[in-house]
C-alpha cells in the first residue's frame, strides 16, 4: 500500500466540494489530475469511496468513515512539516549545554541572552556541573555540547578551543604581594595557599605546567567551588591560584589579582561536543555564536 499525501488532500477536497473540478481549483489542480489522485487511492486502499452519477457525486459509506482518518492524518503530517520547519527556522527548539561552574556563571549567561533575544522560541537549558561531569553528560548524549577547560581524551568526544585566560594570584588588596604589579611563582610557593583538591582539571593543568618548571605549589586549604575559595581568601584565611575568569567576581568581593609570570601560564577553554552525534538547528545556531565570539568569551 503506498498512499500518499496528494491522494489524501485530493480525497479530502473532493469530499468538501462535491466536485472534481472545484476541488481542481482549490488544490491548483486539473480536474483529471485530482480523479487520478482519487482513483489511485481507492486503489490502494481496496475501497470505492465514492459513488459517481452523471449529476451527482457522492461519499459511499466507506468514504464516510475514512473522511474523518483522512483529515487527521493530514493535519498530523502538517503539523510535522510546520514542527520542522519551525525547528529549521529556530521559530522553537531546545539547546542545551554542560558546563563548569565558573564557565555557567561567569561566561555564559550573556551569550544565553544575546541568542535568546534573537530566536525568543528555543529554549536553553544550563546545566551547571563539574568538569568531569561535562564531558560525561556530553558522551551521554544529556546535552548538546559542554564547555570547560577538560582536554577531550576520548576517541567520541571532539574539542574546539574557544578562547583561554591565565592564572593569577588573588589575595586582599591590603596583603603584602599587592604593592607589586606582577609576582612570579617562586614568590608562592612559601605561602598559605587556597586551591582546589586534587582530582581538580585545573588544578591539573597548572600543576602540570609548573612541574615542568620544578615549582610545586603546596594548598593549605583545598575546597572545590570557586566562590567557597574566594570566601576563604576574602576571609584571610590566605590567597589563591585562580584563572582570571574569576576576576570580576573577586574584585567585587573586594580583592586584588596579580599577573603570575615565569612563567605565564594559560588555561584553553573548549567546547566539547559528540563526534558522531549532529546537532539540532538550534544548537548549531549556538555553537556558531560561541565559535564567533571566542575571543570575547573570554572576556565576558
């Protein structure tokens, strides 16, 4: 059986109009076509749908109970061909994304607003988790894509470095490091430091960095969340080693960060997606804001 959309909307259009040519003018069709279109369903169905006289044209008992399947079908199918048009226009659709505390709270929300204000139908969602949870929501297929700084090891998931910040020293503007304009990491290693717990992406990254340089920073106090890090630093509880994402957020609480160089060390910040899963409209429309804004991103 093999009936089609055509075959259903001429059924459906002789059945309102009564009349082959009329319903040839509603569908901006030849008479002949439609009772093709007509005759080719009966076909397939195995069903006279309806009964043909001279002067008169009208629906046999089965074309009276299929009419009313007809139409729902058809407006099924129209609603999916408008679903997806919608979806490819981005009038509604879903984007959503994993990322890293600091990312979801310092980097990403003006670009949300910046995309939501342009296409107000598609929805974005932000999962705020840690940096080894990013990449397994993203393996997961939970979301779209991830953001952070966790280089992608798997053969599945694929990274594109979207922009990178360097670490600095954060402390309270009345500490003895503060009169200096740039510190080098030697100056550290004697101090109370505040970091994150071993395990950490980025604490990862700069240790790794510093290893390769025979420098060892020894944390005091390690805590996972940002914000309980700069608490503690705020609360003289000694300084921290943090990108300078956290900036704006340290200067509101009132302290200083200093530029830690010899040498200067960077963080890269990717996006994370599936390598063999594509991506919705929606989240294309997205990933390119992301891509083209990277440098600002950083900045945000």
């Amino acid at each position: 059986m093999n009936v089609t959309l055509r075959q259903l909307r001429a059924f459906v259009a002789v059945a309102e109009a009564q009349h082959f040519t009329r319903a040839g003018e509603r569908l901006g069709l030849s008479q002949s076509s439609v009772s093709t279109l007509v005759r080719e369903l009966e076909e397939n169905l195995g069903l006279r749908l309806f009964d043909r006289h001279t002067r008169m044209l009208r629906l046999t008992q089965a074309g009276a109970e299929i009419l009313p399947l007809a139409r729902r079908a058809m407006s099924d199918l129209d609603h999916v061909i408008g679903s997806a048009s919608e979806l490819s226009t981005l009038g509604r659709g879903r984007v959503s994304i994993a990322a890293a505390s600091l990312q979801a709270a310092m980097l990403l929300p003006r670009f949300i607003r910046r995309f939501c204000d342009e296409y107000p139908g598609v929805k974005v969602a932000l999962h705020d988790v840690t940096e080894h949870e990013v990449i397994e929501q993203v393996r997961r297929g939970e979301v779209d894509f991830g953001l952070g700084s966790s280089a992608a090891t798997h053969q599945d998931i694929a990274a594109r470095v979207l922009t990178s910040d360097e670490f600095v020293a954060v402390m309270p503007a009345d500490h003895a490091l503060a009169r200096h304009r740039t510190l080098q990491w030697h100056m550290l290693t004697d101090l109370p430091l505040i970091g994150p717990p071993p395990g950490n992406a980025v604490r990862g990254q700069l240790d790794f960095a510093l290893a390769r340089e025979g420098i060892s920073l020894i944390r005091r106090y390690e805590v996972a969340l940002p914000l309980t890090i700069l608490g503690m630093v705020e609360g003289g509880l000694g300084i921290a080693v943090m990108t300078s994402a956290m900036s704006r957020l340290a200067h509101m609480l009132g302290l200083v960060t200093r530029q830690v160089t010899d040498p200067l060390i960077r963080r890269e910040i990717s996006l994370l997606f599936h390598a063999e899963r594509s991506l919705s409209p929606a989240a294309l429309n997205f990933r390119d804001l992301l891509l083209r804004q990277g440098e600002t991103l950083g900045r945000a």
